[in-house]
C-alpha cells in the first residue's frame, strides 16, 4: 500500500477514488518493469534506470481545479484533472526515452490519450521531458473502472535539471527575464551532455560488436 493511501488526508479528499490511483500506479510501475524483463531477456540493456511515482496533494489539486474553473471536490478531480496519478521514469539515454514511450503505448491495456514532447519541443525556461496521458482498465474491490494517469519520461540529466529548477521556484518565484535565460542556457548545455553521452554509447557498443 502506497503511503498516500494510508495518508488520511489523503483518503478524507480522494475517498475510494485513492484506492484506484493507488492500483493505477502499481499496474503502470509493473508494465515498465515488464518492458526491461522482456529487453534483457532478449540481451538488451535495460530502458529505466529508476521509477518514481506521486499522488497529487488535495492541496494542489484544490489549486489546479480552481485555477481551470472546474469544482474542487474529488470527482471533478477525477474527472477534469489528469494528473491526480503520476509515474515518472528516469533513462539513461535520450534515445531510451522514445523507446520507452513506444513500449508503454504498445502494452494492450494501456491506450495513450494524450502526448507532449518537451524534449523536442522544450519549454521556455528550458524544460525538457517527454509527457503521455494514458488510460488503463483498473479493478479494485470488484469494479473495474478506467483510471488516467500521467506518464513523464526523461533522462537522468534533465530530471537532475528539472530538480533544481523545482527548487528554486518553491524558495522564489523565479518568472524575471534574465533568470529564466540562465535556466534556459543551464538545460542547452545539460542537453550538450545528453547527447554526448548517447554518443559515447554508441562508439562503445560498435566497439564491443
């Protein structure tokens, strides 16, 4: 049991609807597990180097709710927020990330609903990961009801870029101009190292062929 759903705060918003992001968390950890179980069965390197997950405060999801205009209590949560579950993956490599998002999307009961490519398409101050909205089929005491979730995929890199950047803004607001460029120049250079370590693999493994 997740320490959310033991939370009674947590329980006192969510109310049953905890239990199911619950399995919806442990379902989708379970099928990323299953993807590098099949990839080293096959002699593959493994796509996830680590796999973490959250379930979104009452209080930010209170915040969100109402900063979109929608009711705050727990079925509209559940209903007009996809996010109240989240998993986040960690790759070593750039290249992993596409894969495994290609994996997740080929599992037969997860259907992908909606994609945001951040690392192609990076945010202003420089963001960079690789977000998936996916449903998938969830039972919990005999009721199978269909759960959305968010799925973010990055490297170890941009995750320890974006750490960071989570930190400043939570001590201060960080929204001025010359602030945001070095954030921004901070995740070009990071992605230099992305790029330069996928590059080192690559010679690796043609040299061991």
């Amino acid at each position: 049991m997740l320490k959310e759903v033991k939370d009674s705060i947590y329980f006192d918003y969510y109310k049953e609807n905890l239990f199911y992001i619950e399995e919806v968390i442990e379902k989708l950890t379970e099928r990323i597990h299953e993807i590098d179980e099949r990839r080293e069965a096959r002699g593959k390197r493994k796509l996830c180097d680590n796999v973490r997950y959250r379930i979104k405060s009452p209080e930010s999801m209170k915040e969100k709710l109402e900063r979109r205009g929608f009711a705050t209590d727990a079925a509209s949560a559940m209903k007009n927020v996809y996010d109240a579950a989240g998993i986040r993956i960690m790759c070593p490599y750039m290249d992993d990330v596409y894969i495994m998002a290609r994996e997740l999307s080929r599992c037969s009961d997860i259907r992908v609903l909606e994609i945001k490519d951040y690392i192609r398409n990076p945010k202003e101050n420089g963001y960079r990961s690789y977000h998936m909205i996916v449903e998938t089929p969830v039972l919990y005491n005999g009721e199978t009801r269909h759960v959305v979730a968010e799925v973010q995929i990055r490297t170890i890199v941009m995750n320890s870029w974006a750490v960071a950047e989570h930190q400043l803004k939570y001590k201060k607001d960080v929204t001025d101009e010359e602030s945001v460029a070095l954030l921004k120049r901070c995740a070009d250079e990071m992605l230099k190292i992305d790029y330069s370590m996928m590059k080192i693999r690559n010679m690796m493994e043609k040299t061991s062929n």
